[in-house]
C-alpha cells in the first residue's frame, strides 16, 4: 500500500489514507488508514461533510444536492443498524439456507456510493419493511377493475389458475364476497397485491378517484407472509414457499429510481419472458450448462387515466400501481442443491469475515478450482448468449441467484427479465409480443454489458475479497477468467469473426461510469425507454484480461476501443 493526501482546494481540509491501485482504477483502502485534518488540526471523519467539500467536484444540479445527501444519510442509517444487530458470522452463511442469506445481506449494490437510499421510508418503515430486518410482512390485495386494468400470463397460465394457486380458493371466494357485498359484479374486477407502504402513502390518496367511484377496492391483508427481498420491492413467500415471488410497485427514491413498475411494460412481460425461455431452453449449450431466467409468469398494470393526460414524458407518477408474479426457483434445483444470492460473494460481515474464502473452505476445493466452477457458471453463459444470439441481460449480484452443491456454484439463475434483458440487433427476427427486447445500439457500446456490469461492477470488487482475505491475487484471478472465455471461445471456434469483431481482449474498454448517472440525475437515473442517452462516459478502462489474449485470436478489432477514446 502507498499513502496518499487528498488537499481539498479551499486548503483547510486534508485527507489522508493508504490504498493500492488495482486493476481498472479500483482503489483498495483499508477503513482504519484514514484520517482528516482541518488546518492541521486532528477532524472527525464525516461522509455528509466530504460530499459537501468536494460538490464543486461532483456536477451535481443545486437542487438535487439536498436529495443526493439524503441518499448518503439514509444508507449510514442502516449500516449503524446493520453493523449493530445480532448477525451469523460468514462461516455460518455458509451452510445457511436461501432466504437467511438473502436477509444477511449489508452491502448494497458496491459500485454506488449512495446505494440503498429508500427515500420515502420513515424509521418505523425501515423495521417493517427493510430487506436486512426480516420482518414477515402480508401484502395488500385489491380488487381493481379491468376498465383501468391489463392482466397477462404465460400461454400456459390462466388468471383463475394463478388465483387460486396463490390465494387459495377459501380466500378467493371471500374477497369474491366482499365485492358481491358491495353490489359490484366480481367478473368486472381483478385481483392484485400492493405493498402496504404503497396503498397508505400513494394509491390511497393518489388514486382517490379509483377508490370513490370503486374502481379499486381494498380487500386487506393476505394470508401468507413474505420476507422482502434485496431489491425490496419483491416477495418471497415463507407461509408457503414453492409459489411465486411477488413484485409490486414502491414509489420510493432508491439509488437513482423511483421503484414503480409501467402498467404499459407490465402488459408485454410474460410474453418477452416465454420467449426468451423457449430460445434458452432450446439451447443445446445452455441446457448443458443449466443456466436459465426465472419467468415473470404474469402480471396486472393498473393505469391512471388523470396522469396520463396531464403528462406526456415518462414520469414516475405513471408507474405507481403494478405487480407481477416471478417464478420461484425453490422447485427447479436437485434435492442435494441450495440457493444464493449473488451478492453473497462480496459479503463482509460486521467482524470482517468474508463469505466466499468460506465457501471455498467448505466446498474442499482449491481457490482456483471454486472460481472456475463458479465462472463456469456465471460468465460462460453470459458469453455464450451475446455470441450466439445478441442476448444481454443485467447481470449484477443481486439480479443472479446461484445453484450451490456442496458449496460449489453449478448454475445460474438469471432475474428481472423484462425490463433488463435486450436483443442487440434491431432486425433480429422476433414475434410481435417480444418486439421489445430488439436494440439498437452503438457497436462500441455493445460488450459494456461484460466490460461494466460484469467486470468493472461485480468482478473488481470479487477480485478485492479475494486479495483482502489472502485466498487470490488479483493478476491470478484476472488470468483465470481470461482461461474461462478462451476455453469457451476454442469450443466454439465457428464464432471467431465475432469474438474479432466484439473483443473481450480489446487493451481498453470504454467506461459508463454508473455514480455519474446518479450524479447526473439521482431521481430518475436512467430512461428505460433510451437507456444510452442516458449514460455518463468517462475516460477508457484498461482491460484487465487483455494481456491474456490468445493467439489465435489475432488483432481483430482489438484497437476499436482505443480509437474512440
């Protein structure tokens, strides 16, 4: 490690730390090494006071500066709580079951700085509804009628079938009653869950109208009870944990989005889902390899004719009031198999013990042998679908659940299908229900779903637990998934033109940089209609497996890169 200053312009303020400059300008800083001085003198540390001192440097709007503090101060809340309650220790988490990891969680998404803001939740919301609390919360049913509703399924669902699968026909036939009760033909209407922070601070006042002229109509609690999951907007049944997660809009500012989810996408989502199941699944490669997406089965939008009058953008105000039901991967895995968030790899827990040196010391297995299963598992296949078929998705810790066996990663399950996954080809040959999927977008822009969601958002950070618990050096880890790609690419050898054209060995990757996006407009980061004119560049990436390139391979389109720098 070398030391640094940071000497802030007004002179006063000074900031000293150790840290070691790591692959793609990762700054590895132990907590302990740092210090600030003002004029000299000894300061306290204070994260709101930094963001304050350099917001010169952060080009920020004024007026969301205030917002972006908040966004800092709520995540330093939950971290005291986190940091305080009673949690297992890694080696405990280790042999944990699903959901006792999915609520172990601390850190958030690691590449954002402000990173689990849940503007929106008050301090009794953040017990009742904060992923890491655990709480069992029930959902909220409504009754909401099809003149503002759009339900849709899997070709091989139906509404009644999903209801009675999820409610139970006791509960069906009783909110069934309860319109009855009220003289409304239950034929007009659908069923559909809300988070309950959602009805008392949103649907019930924002959508008034729907509820006095009985277009919706609450028909309480259900009867299970779910555990909130990382992404804090979807459920996970524990009553009865074979049925469907659900997701439902949460109109809170977290990390650079309000939670809510289009009625108009809702529409789309099963459909989009089938079809790219059908083209996974008759996949010789990826059948073999076990990686597959869990469906957005069905879903209900809910559309609110007064916003759509009065504002023609897309806004937030339009995404208020959707769910849908995702598939529960709980009955797709082998007796002797488990479940794992993704995100399990990075944890730390408050003592400092990592979870993934406690995997790999339970699995029996060399640090080498684990990472290449566990790459195998997670990276082949995203390589595999951008060559073979122009597929992405976006493939961040939270969005991948693993397959573990003897605590060794064997597959992946890809989530958030929808509204994350593209085609990147605008003439690829699609049926009209899946026409959404289908981009088009720069070539130069078309491996950042490797260079930045794999490698510069999850890999760096996975390359820092490895170095700060002494299991793998970053040069070695970097080596080993160059050897994943280039044993994937020699089995594949019709491809070669294309691994040319899109070079995972190119010197240097361009750079979206993902707290700029935040910087640049922290209440809605990115428009999912134009997701690239919303992205924030900065300056090239040294590739950190380019010099592992093959061969074979040739120079190809290897200086693309370099010559749009």
């Amino acid at each position: 490690f070398d030391r640094y200053r940071l000497v802030l312009a007004d002179g006063h303020a000074e900031y000293q730390f150790d840290a070691q400059l790591m692959a793609m300008r990762h700054w590895r800083i132990p907590p302990e090494s740092i210090s600030k001085t003002m004029a000299g003198t000894p300061a306290p540390l204070d994260a709101l006071q930094f963001v304050i001192e350099i917001r010169d440097k952060l080009g920020m709007p004024e007026d969301r500066l205030p917002i972006y503090l908040d966004e800092i101060t709520s995540p330093l809340h939950g971290s005291a709580s986190k940091h305080t309650r009673p949690a297992p220790p890694a080696a405990e988490l280790a042999v944990a079951d699903y959901q006792t990891i999915e609520t172990s969680m601390i850190e958030g998404h690691p590449s954002f700085v402000a990173n689990n803001g849940r503007l929106g939740f008050d301090a009794e919301d953040y017990h009742v509804y904060a992923p890491e609390c655990a709480s069992p919360i029930r959902v909220m049913w409504l009754a909401v009628h099809k003149d503002n509703a759009h339900f849709a399924c899997l070709s091989t669902m139906d509404y009644d079938s999903l209801l009675r699968d999820e409610l139970g026909a006791d509960t069906v036939a009783r909110h069934t009653q309860t319109l009855r009760d009220q003289g409304l033909d239950p034929a007009d209407y659908y069923f559909m869950p809300s988070h309950p922070w959602q009805w008392f601070n949103k649907l019930s006042l924002a959508f008034a109208p729907y509820v006095a002229t009985r277009k919706i109509v609450c028909l309480g609690y259900g009867d299970d009870d779910y555990l909130a999951q990382q992404s804090i907007r979807t459920f996970y049944n524990i009553s009865q944990p074979g049925k469907h997660y659900v997701k439902t809009s949460l109109s809170i500012l977290n990390m650079g989005f309000m939670r809510g989810l289009s009625p108009y996408y809702m529409s789309g989502t099963p459909a989009i889902n089938e079809y790219l199941h059908g083209l996974i699944s008759s996949d010789p490669w990826l059948r073999r390899n076990g990686f597959t997406i869990l469906r957005e089965a069905a879903s209900l939008g809910f559309r609110n004719y007064y916003y759509e009058a009065a504002i023609s953008v897309d806004t937030p105000y339009k995404k208020m009031f959707s769910a849908l039901w995702r598939e529960n991967p709980t009955a797709l895995i082998g007796a002797n198999q488990r479940l794992m968030t993704m995100a399990a790899l990075l944890h730390v827990d408050p003592r400092g013990g990592a979870l993934l040196p406690e995997l790999i010391r339970a699995s029996g297995l060399d640090a080498a042998a684990w990472l290449e299963r566990y790459v195998d598992a997670y990276l082949t296949p995203l390589v595999h679908c951008f060559y073979a078929h122009d597929l992405v998705f976006m493939p961040h810790g939270e969005n991948v659940i693993l397959v573990v066996e003897d605590h060794v990663p064997v597959r992946a399950f890809m989530k958030d299908i929808a509204e994350e996954s593209s085609i990147l080809n605008p003439n690829a040959a699609l049926p009209e229900n899946a026409r959404r999927l289908a981009a088009d977008v720069p070539e130069e822009y078309k491996l950042l779903t490797i260079f930045v969601d794999v490698f510069e958002g999850y890999f760096r950070h996975l390359a820092q637990v490895l170095a700060d618990h002494g299991v793998m050096h970053e040069d070695a880890f970097w080596k080993l998934v160059a050897g994943r790609i280039t044993a994937y690419q020699e089995a594949h050898p019709e491809r070669l033109e294309k691994y040319r054209q899109y070079d995972l060995f190119a010197p240097e990757m361009i750079h979206s940089c993902l707290n700029r996006l935040q910087l640049a407009n922290n209440l809605q980061m990115v428009n999912l209609a134009d997701p690239i004119g919303s992205f924030q560049m900065a300056p090239n990436l040294a590739n950190p497996i380019a010099r592992y390139r093959p061969q074979w391979l040739g120079q190809g389109q290897a200086d693309t890169v370099r010559a749009l720098a």
